[in-house]
C-alpha cells in the first residue's frame, strides 16, 4: 500500500515504549472508592440519574447524557453512592466538578448483560443508540461522544474509508498496543461492526512499524476473519503519526482542509481502544465501566499495563503497581508530549485516560530558560499543521491574537514538536495554549457585549417611544380642549346640568 | 470646440459625482460605530456619558478622551488608541480603576419591591414587579454598578463571578529573557 508522508514530525523522538511495551494486561482491583466526574467527554457535562444512598449494580447507568453531543456514565462496579458533590477532576486547571462516588461493596455485583449473536440482524439506529447508551467516546484521549460520529443516515454523508487509530506515536504509551497483541480478534469484530453502519468500502489498520510483532498479531486475526475489505498497514514512526490529520495524510495523501472534519472528506478515524469498546457493548452487551491504560515512569515501582475500572483514584493504581520510587517528580496525565501535570493522586481515572506517567525529574520536561526567537524556521519545518509557529508566537506573546487566529492558530494540535526543535527552548506550545483560551474568553467577552449593546439600545428605543408616546397624549388633550367642538360639548354639558339643577329645585319646592 | 468638449466631460462627471454621493451615502458618523464596537458596553456611566454609544459619539466629535473607560481598561484603551490612529494614554484615574467584571445580586429577603433598580438598570437586566422580590439576570449583567445608589434598603451586593473550565484560561509564559549586551 502506497504511503504519504506528513509535514514535519520527529523521526527520532525518544520513545520509550521499552519500560510497558512487553507487559501484558493486567486486571487491576477495584478500589473502595468510585469517582465519576459528571463532564468526562467533549459537550454537555451528564445529568445524574441517581440520589445519595442508592445501591448501584456495575453496568448500571447513573448519568444521563444531556443534548446530543454528551453520553451517559454507568458504574464500574456494585455499591452505594455517597455523594453528589464537587471534585478534583484530571484538568490542567485544577478544578473540581461535579461528580458522583460510589463506595464500593466489594461484591461487583454486574447487570447481566444481554448478549447479541448477529450484530447484521440489528439497524444501523440501533446500533447507533446503543454505541450511545453505552456512553462509549473516543477513547484514544478527545472523548468525543462516538456515536456522532457513526451516526451518518441521518446527515447523508458517504464515507469511503474507515480507519482504526492504532499508531500510538506518544512515548511511554504501550495501551493500544497491548489491547491489538492480545484482544486482536474483539477488535476485527468491532472493526465489522463500523464497516457495516458506516457502509464503508475498505478499513485500514495502522500500526506504527515499531512494534512488528503486534502488526503480526493483526495479520493473523485479519486472516481468520476472512474480510477483504480490511486491511494491517504499517506506517513509519514518526511522531505525531497517531494525530487524526496526520494519520488521515499518511494513509490517503488526503489533507483534512481547515475547519473540517475527516467525514468531509469520506474518513470516519476511531482509535482502536474505542473499537474494542464498540464490541464488548453491541456483542456481550457491556457498556463502557473500564479502559485500558499504562501506568509508567521512572516514580513508578513496576510499570504496568492495566485494565481498570473508569473512575478509579490514581492512587489505588499507584498502590497496585507497589508505589512511587524516589524519583517520583511529577504525576501527569497522558504522555510526556501532550499531557498535562496533576494536583495530586486523588483525582480518578476517566474514559479519556490512556497513560498515568510518574515522571522523574529528567522525564518531566523541564522548561529551561526561554531565549529570544532567532528566526531559524526550525519550528516550521517540525510542524505537522504546516502552520508557522514562529509567527503565532510573535502575536501571541505581543498579544496580537486576532493575527494568530488568522494564521490558523486553532489548527495547533499541541503536539509539542516546535517545542522540542526549538534552540531558544521557548514554550511554544504554551503560548498557542495561552492565545487559544485567551481568544474564546475574548470572543465570549464580545458576545456579552455585543447583547449588552443590544439590549441597552432596545431599552434607549423604548424610552423615547415612551416619552414620543406621553408627549403625544398631552398634547392631543391640550388640542382638544382648545378646538371648537370640544369647547361646545363643554358648554352643552354645563347647561344640561345647569337645566338639571333647575328641575331639580323646582321638583323639591 | 475641445472647450465644449471639457465642459461636458466635467458636467457628465459632475453628475456621476452628485449621483454617486446620493446613491452612496453613508448614514450616520461610522467612526462612532469603530469606538462603540471596542468599547465594553458595560453602560456604567463612568466615563461621565450616558452609555458607551454616548461615549462613542463624544470621541469621534472629539468632546472626550480616549481613556476613561475603566471596564475597558488598558487594553480597552490601546484598541482605541489603535482605531484612531493616536497615542494610548493610562486610564484617567477620575474616571474609576480597572476591576475584574462582577454580577449584581439582589438580597431576595430584604428587597421590598421598589422597582428603582429596575429603573436604573441600563440593559433591563432586572426582572420584578410592584411590591414584588426583583431579581437579576445574571447572563444579562454588566456589572455597571448602577442599580446600587437608588435601592433604599441597600440589598444590591456585587459577586464574583463563578469561574467556568469552559472560561479558563491557561498562564501566558513568561517573555524570554533579553540576552545581555556584551
């Protein structure tokens, strides 16, 4: 199969894929205690369905989606919730949410699930509703809510191609890699599932050529499966080959124009986590209560890949994989390119987590002291947007953002490449960071003015209509006290009751 | 001959001029829409105009300055600044200081229904009736202030406003350290 190649990249990033790569699943224990923060997923945060002191089964829904771009959360495992409240949610903020514990029994008493033999009997809504149900998103770390996403009779979009995410281009992330070695054939079958809602003509499989005995697993599930239209590809590593654009580009030479989705251009791209998903909830009916995620890093005793519970505390995983080291420096959620630094190891896990990476202080990416931009184009060649990142940081840091947004800043997938190239060691990715949430504030800024503008001027319309009005009624008064049939009908009045008078006396004497 | 000539080329052009300025017109000064549109449309008063389209109105008539709007604030003055092709100056401190933007929120317990905020507040952002509880529209709040003088049972308060994820914003790094002249 023919490849392309992406704009920039790093070839020769450090991957250290070594410390998991080479170890196997491991079912981690369920904790005592279950934390759901209401917002897991891009949308509408999910309403709770249940009340302090209800008793949950695992499988059972306790939030609803809200709107149509949300999901549902179901419980991991069987206990009683405990509170409804504010906590510590996985956000560089730092910020706590609302979010649902339960205090588990330790039973993991489960809903029993409703199996499905052929998933080609069932409509495509069907299964469409329950992908949703299942409060499946993407699990590769956007979270958006998949079932949009598959959701195409609704919306007549042809889609000609369908691909699985399985280029795990982070460093340290060995999940997805060790759910195609080991559950390959759950994942072909979710595979069928997509081909068959999306009436897709070809699915292509992509692994980074890394990891040549996974792709080898993949060969062989490909091949007892007997389905033409899928196909392995190995793609070279580069990161950040698994970024959705850079994939689409490497696999079909096809560039997802600015401000469009893949779909635009006949490409539905789902990790390959979120297929395996996709399959435990059409097939063994089972919606989305675990992932699969790497726990790594020198601050971490044993490395481990895990499947966990969603909503498990950092902690109870620290615990299970026997503690911290005395390196530990700095616990970060993802991988060391993308992710983003914790407050602390209470906060849980939730369905977009794929790595929990205890950092040493060498692994933590340090920010050296920043020197002036020197113009070398560096950054520009290592883009994998082709954006210009030395010029989004000219405005950006002279807060000029109107100009970095017209040079595409919202393109930035915050890849961090420019970063690493970077000789100035200037935090670029940071800033793009700073300029992205600075234009949404501004742009809701100016949304609110804009109807403080309309309504102050409504109002200023209203007042004069008012005063036109009062001014118009007195002076009709006036005007008709003055004119000539008013001042008769006057006069009339006065005689009649002048002429009343009189008859009244004359009656009374 | 080429007299005639000039005088008709001139007439003709003089026509298209006139239509053209008839046709064309521009309503209204579109100066003051620039200066309304980066002005915060708090409609505080702070500036000593009635509204931020007053103000507007006042700079492009060059009645007023250019910084005494405390809710834009500095960079409120440096857009200014910008649109109108002059120096940016610090905020007139007579005119307030720059604040972080805060709601109005009525004491629903003491409020005794008076309606002299409703009266007061420039963007009907408070909704009660006679002998009523009032309340504020906390979506529809510019924070002005002005409906805080008129209440005679003092209940009006100024809150923070809850701070969102989907408004948060990340730090803005740090300026690279300038490299020393040697």
């Amino acid at each position: 199969m023919k490849l392309w190649r992406f704009n920039g990249g790093l070839p020769s990033l450090a991957e250290h894929k070594n410390e998991s790569v080479n170890l196997p699943i491991e079912v981690a224990t369920v904790p005592h205690q279950l934390i759901y923060p209401l917002r897991q997923h891009i949308g509408n945060a999910a309403a709770s369905l249940v009340n302090v002191g209800d008793s949950v089964l695992r499988g059972q829904k306790i939030a609803d989606a809200q709107g149509l771009i949300s999901a549902p959360i179901h419980a991991g495992s069987s206990g009683t919730v405990t509170s409804i409240a504010d906590h510590l949610i996985p956000h560089p903020s730092g910020f706590s949410a609302p979010s649902i514990t339960i205090e588990t029994d330790g039973l993991d008493n489960e809903i029993v699930p409703t199996p499905c033999t052929n998933f080609r009997e069932l409509s495509i809504s069907a299964l469409v509703d329950i992908i949703r149900e299942a409060g499946i998103v993407g699990l590769g770390g956007a979270a958006f809510p998949t079932a949009i996403k598959l959701d195409n009779q609704s919306r007549s979009r042809h889609i000609e191609t369908l691909i699985l995410n399985g280029a795990e281009c982070e460093p340290y992330i060995s999940c997805d890699d060790r759910l195609l070695k080991e559950r390959a054939d759950r994942v072909i079958e979710g595979v069928e599932i997509l081909l068959h809602m999306l009436g897709a003509k070809q699915a292509i499989l992509a692994i980074e050529d890394n990891v040549p005995d996974t792709f080898t697993a993949i060969q062989t599930a490909v091949e007892n499966n007997h389905n033409s239209a899928i196909t392995g590809v190995q793609i070279p590593t580069i990161y950040p080959t698994g970024g959705e654009k850079q994939l689409i580009k490497t696999l079909t030479g096809k560039e997802v124009p600015s401000g469009c989705i893949p779909a635009d251009i006949g490409i539905v791209s789902i990790n390959v986590g979120t297929v395996h998903a996709i399959q435990q909830a059409v097939i063994e009916g089972k919606p989305l209560t675990s992932r699969i995620i790497t726990v790594t890093g020198e601050g971490v005793t044993k490395p481990h890949n895990l499947e966990v519970r969603i909503g498990t505390p950092i902690q109870h995983l620290i615990t299970f994989c026997d503690g911290y080291t005395k390196h530990a420096e700095r616990l970060i959620m993802g991988g060391p390119m993308m992710g983003f630094a914790l407050l602390n190891d209470e906060i849980p896990v939730v369905k977009a987590t794929n790595c929990i990476l205890v950092a040493s202080q060498h692994e933590a990416i340090t920010s050296k002291q920043a020197m002036p931009c020197i113009r070398c184009g560096l950054c520009a060649s290592a883009c994998p947007a082709t954006l210009l990142p030395q010029q989004l940081y000219w405005h950006s840091q002279s807060e000029q953002l109107e100009k970095a947004e017209k040079l595409n800043l919202f393109d930035c997938i915050e890849c961090g490449c420019c970063d690493v190239v970077c000789p100035s060691h200037i935090p670029l990715v940071q800033h793009f960071r700073y300029a992205k949430s600075a234009l949404k504030v501004q742009k809701h800024e100016k949304h609110l003015s804009d109807i403080a503008r309309e309504r102050f001027e409504s109002r200023e319309t209203r007042l004069a209509r008012d005063k036109a009005e009062r001014a118009e009624r007195s002076r009709k008064k006036k005007a008709a006290l003055k004119s000539k049939p008013a001042k008769e009908e006057i006069d009339a009045a006065i005689t009649r009751s002048k002429q009343k008078k009189q008859s009244n006396e004359i009656g009374e004497n | 001959m080429s007299f005639f000539v000039l005088i008709l080329l001139f007439a003709g052009l003089g026509i298209l001029l006139g239509y053209a300025a008839i046709r064309f017109k521009v309503e209204g000064n579109p100066i003051v829409d620039q200066i309304d549109a980066v002005l915060p449309q708090t409609q505080c008063g702070q500036c000593n105009f009635p509204g931020c389209r007053p103000y507007a109105e006042a700079i492009a008539n060059g009645e007023a300055d250019i910084n005494q709007c405390p809710p834009g604030g500095e960079a409120g003055i440096a857009a200014l600044a910008d649109l109108l092709g002059v120096e940016a100056k610090p905020l007139n401190e007579e005119n307030g200081v720059e604040a972080t933007t805060l709601v109005a929120v009525i004491d629903e317990d003491v409020c005794i229904g008076c309606k002299l905020c409703i009266q007061a507040c420039p963007v009907d952002a408070i909704l009660g009736a006679p002998k009523q509880m009032h309340t504020v529209i906390e979506s529809e709040c510019t924070g002005c202030e002005l409906c805080i003088p008129p209440c005679p049972v003092e209940c009006i308060t100024m809150e923070p406003i809850a701070k969102t994820l989907a408004l948060w914003q990340w730090d803005k790094p740090d300026a690279p350290s300038e490299r020393k002249a040697s």
